[in-house]
C-alpha cells in the first residue's frame, strides 16, 4: 500500500512539475536553437508586431512564439496546439 501511495505522488509530482500555478503547461526548451518565428503579426490576435509595445517572446516546443502582448499569453497557454498550427501552415 506504501509503495503504491509513493508511486501516485510521484507521477503526480511529474504532472505537476509540467504546469505553471495556474495550471497552464509551461513551455518547453529544446536541445537547440528555436524556430525562427516566420509571421510579422501576434498568432493569437493577428495583430502587427510592435503595435502594441514590444512584443512578448518566448520559446514553446523548440518554436520561437512573438506576441503583440501579454494579454495575449493567457490564450496562447489555454490551447498552445491551436496557435503552434497556424505557424506550420505558413
């Protein structure tokens, strides 16, 4: 019985250790150097890099992510699969 409570609280440890506070999954680094980020806009909001101050980068899954600002990371980190997608079509 031990053994088996041990062995939750370290795969829930694990989880855990992936989220942020919030519960949102934080960003992974990878081995080398990011993607270039290849759009000129945010990819949450469409709007123009710059527009709105300078814009908030970050690396996500070895992909370099440009946001035209902070409000936008929230919705970036509710559904990183979403916006990670529209940068592969381009």
């Amino acid at each position: 019985m031990k053994k088996t409570l041990l062995a939750v609280g370290i795969a829930l440890a694990a989880v855990l250790a992936g989220c942020n506070s919030d519960g949102t999954a934080k960003p992974t680094a990878s081995a080398g150097p990011a993607k270039a980020y290849p759009l000129d806009v945010c990819v949450v909001s469409g709007e123009k890099l710059g527009s709105m101050g300078k814009p908030v980068e970050f690396e996500y899954q070895g992909q370099q992510i440009k946001l035209c600002c902070k409000n936008c990371k929230p919705d970036f980190d509710k559904e990183p699969a979403k916006y990670i997608g529209k940068l592969s079509a381009k």
